[in-house]
C-alpha cells in the first residue's frame, strides 16, 4: 500500500510528459504532410523525374 503513494504519481506525471510531448508534435507539425513522407519513402533519390 505504501508503494502506490509513490507509483500514482509517477505515472501521472508520465502520462502527463506524454500529453506534453504530443501536444508539442501536434503544434511543430509533425503531423501536416503523411502523403509526402509516405512517397519519399519510395523515391530513390537520383534526381531523375
């Protein structure tokens, strides 16, 4: 039982870094262009087309 005054807490504030960390991707962008990533995964690079 002592252990739980320790362990709520600790994954609150995981689960709140986690919240955190999301919402900093939503508002970088890191989500606005997953067509393009999904086409430069394919393309190869030799400047040809």
């Amino acid at each position: 039982m002592n252990t739980l005054v320790y362990l709520i807490p600790i994954a609150l504030s995981l689960g709140g870094l986690g919240l955190v960390a999301f919402l900093w991707a939503l508002k970088s962008g890191q989500y606005e262009d997953l067509d393009g990533a999904s086409w430069r995964i394919l393309d190869d690079g030799d400047g040809e087309g």
